[in-house]
C-alpha cells in the first residue's frame, strides 16, 4: 500500500517551482521578516486540487487558509491542507492532514501532520525555536486519529541557521515571493532532515489550460529542485504554474517521477470572487 505521506509529498513538490543573482548553493537563502500585508494570504480562501499518474485520477489535495482572528499576531498565518486519495484504487489508501503556522514571507514557525497507514495513525511535529537556532522534532504514533493514547517513537533537535520551510509551508513560501527574480536554495524541513530547496524565480508569463474554465489561464511559470530524495525515484526537479496576478494561486503542476509525469491541477477554489484570470497575449 502507497503510505501517506508519499502521495502527501506530491503536495511538497507542487510548489517547488521558479536570471538574477544565484546563491551559493551551501548558503541558506535570506530574508527579512515580512510584517506587511501580503495579498496571498485571503481569509477565506479554499483550494482543491486532483492529482494524476498519466490518465488515472489518484485523488484530491484541499489547501485551506486559516486566519488568525485574535489579532495577536498579524504577521502570523495559518493554513490547513487535506489529502485523500479516491476509493477503489488498489495499493493507495491515503489520507493526512498538514497545518502549518507561518509568517508573511512563507516561513515556517509550526507544522504538525497526521497520516494513515494501515489501522494507525502517524504523528509529526516540528516546532520552530529561531532564537534558539534550531527545530524541535517529534513523532508519535496512535490507534486514533485524534492522537489519544500515542506512543512517542521519536525526539529530536536539529540545528538550524535561520529561518526554515517544510511540506504546506513550501506552497506559500512560493506564492509569497514570487515576484522575486533570482534563484534561491532555501532550508527545508523533510522527513526529520534538514534539506534544502532550490527555487527559479523567473516572472516567466504564459498560459495553461486546466478543465475547470473554458480559457487559457494567465499564469506566471517557475520551476526548481528539491534537494531531497523524492518518492518513486523523484529526480527532484519540478514546474509550475502560478496564476498572473496578486492572488499567486498555484493552477498546475508537473513533476517527473521514475513512472512518469504527475500532474497537479485547480478544480475548485473558493477566494472572495476570485477567478482564474484569462490570457490575453496582448496585453
């Protein structure tokens, strides 16, 4: 059986994708904390993906912005990302749920996550501790999946030098900067190891088709690679595609896997009348 948190690094992937300055490739990428408005962070916003192995749907992947309504801490976001696979596929059974605390840059500060594997249910979390230069690990694993009753099968501290991103974070690290124009190589949490991921940020315009609109949609290209070893011999190079205006939505993905191509692709989306925005080459 596929585990979860295989299928779930299909959502790491999809927004690892972006000619200016390049970073050293051993020097963690550098950015002020953002502390302004970012109009990518919408509060109601609900996006709902269908991921697919060549012609065969494997499932739907639900991104969803929680806003944090005490107004304590304006530069702190909150999002939630749901991940099922659809019924009846053999040797997939998948379901996770990712949170993710960040802050206006895309940064993380909090994630948790829980997957199913078989009759148990797998705990992660990592807790960002910045000023003390480094991240706190744990993973547990329980009968229920509410996490009553679980077993802690691992601690642990890893040693960080500035601020990190890991799995839902990615996603909106991406659309935070993509109006960035240079290359980056940013430290990524995955599987308990510090890693890093190389993002092009390259304000590249074209269009896409998805099937959810009868229009070519205006979007903005970035591709990238993930320094990590990746799920069915992932090469860890990827592409996408981000629409052209202040929202950044992600509207498709590609990443090439040792079976092939996987596409990511927007079916629905929920975001204060917030469209797909159409190509007009003329413009």
């Amino acid at each position: 059986m596929l585990k979860s948190r295989y299928f779930a690094a299909l959502l790491i992937c999809l927004p690892v994708f972006f000619t200016g300055k390049v970073l050293d490739p051993d020097r963690p990428a550098k950015i002020k904390n953002a502390i302004l408005p970012n109009p990518v962070f919408s509060a109601d916003e609900e996006l709902t993906y269908e991921v697919s192995w060549h012609l065969i749907k494997l499932g739907t992947i639900t991104v969803k912005f929680v806003p944090d309504k005490s107004g304590k801490n304006p530069a702190r976001h909150k999002a939630a990302c749901y991940i099922d696979s659809y019924s009846g596929l053999p040797f997939v059974d998948v379901h996770s749920v990712f949170e993710t605390v960040i802050d206006s840059s895309g940064f993380s500060y909090y994630s948790f996550s829980r997957d199913k594997d078989g009759d148990e249910w797998n705990f992660f979390y990592y807790d960002y501790e910045y000023e003390n230069n480094k991240v706190i690990i744990k993973e547990s694993v329980s009968s229920y999946e509410s996490g009553r009753n679980g077993e802690v099968i691992k601690q642990d501290t890893i040693a960080v030098d500035g601020r990190c991103i890991d799995g839902l974070s990615i996603l909106y690290f991406a659309r935070a900067n993509l109006d960035r124009q240079e290359k980056m190589n940013v430290p990524t949490i995955v599987a308990s190891r510090l890693n890093y991921t190389e993002f092009n940020f390259q304000k590249k315009r074209t269009s896409v088709e998805i099937d959810a609109v009868n229009y070519p949609v205006d979007v903005v290209e970035l591709n990238g690679s993930a320094r990590y070893s990746g799920i069915f011999g992932l090469s860890g190079y990827f592409e996408g595609w981000f629409s052209n205006d202040t929202a950044s939505v992600p509207i498709k993905g590609k990443l090439k896997v040792i079976l092939g191509s996987v596409s990511i692709e927007l079916k629905k989306w929920k975001r204060g009348g917030w469209n797909p925005p159409a190509y007009n080459p003329a413009e």
